[in-house]
C-alpha cells in the first residue's frame, strides 16, 4: 500500500469502517465496510459492489461446516481448550494437526 491508502485506510477506520476479509477485484487490497454498510477500497480510492452476497471464506466456512472431519476438529478443540493433563494435550493437538492436513 502507497501512503495515500494507507492515509485513506485510516480515516475510514476512524469514522467507525471495519475492515472485510474481502479483498478489491482490482488491486487484492482489504475491503472496508462504512458505517452505512457501503463498502469501499482504501487503495483505488472507490466503492466496491459485492457480487454475492456471501464470500469465498463465507462459503468455505458454510461448507466446512457440514464436513465431519472438519466438526470432528472443532470437537476436538474443544476438549483440549478443557483438557489439563499435558500428555493428552499432546495427543488431542496432534490428532487435529493430523485431520486438518485431510480436510
Ligand atoms: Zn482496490
């Protein structure tokens, strides 16, 4: 980013923008979200129209979802988030390593 965006990027975070995991069609830059929920690339410097209203992450995440392997992770997670003894702590995050080297 040139300093301009970077300026730009700023003062739209400051006015309350978030930034979307989307990137600009035309420069791959982060896409900020106004206030009024009109969506804006700080580097072009122009409104940028969603051609869908879900996005590539959305929809992976959407499908991700209904994979087993994938909720068989986040189970997993969530036992070793509760699990205190470090040898099945070692066991639980070796299996997820293991299960999201197949998703
Ligand atoms: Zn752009």
């Amino acid at each position: 980013m040139n300093d301009d965006a970077v300026r730009r990027a700023s003062e739209l975070l400051l006015k309350g923008a978030t930034m979307l995991q989307d990137a600009c069609p035309d420069c791959n830059n982060p896409i900020y979200k106004l206030n009024d929920g009109a969506m804006r690339c700080a580097y072009c410097d122009k409104g940028v129209i969603r051609e869908s209203s879900l996005n590539k992450a959305e929809l992976k995440e959407l499908h991700q979802d209904e994979d087993p392997i994938y909720q068989k992770i986040m189970s997993l997670k969530k036992q070793l988030q509760a699990e205190e003894d470090p040898d099945k702590i070692i066991k639980l995050a070796e299996t997820i390593k293991k299960l999201q080297e197949i998703l």
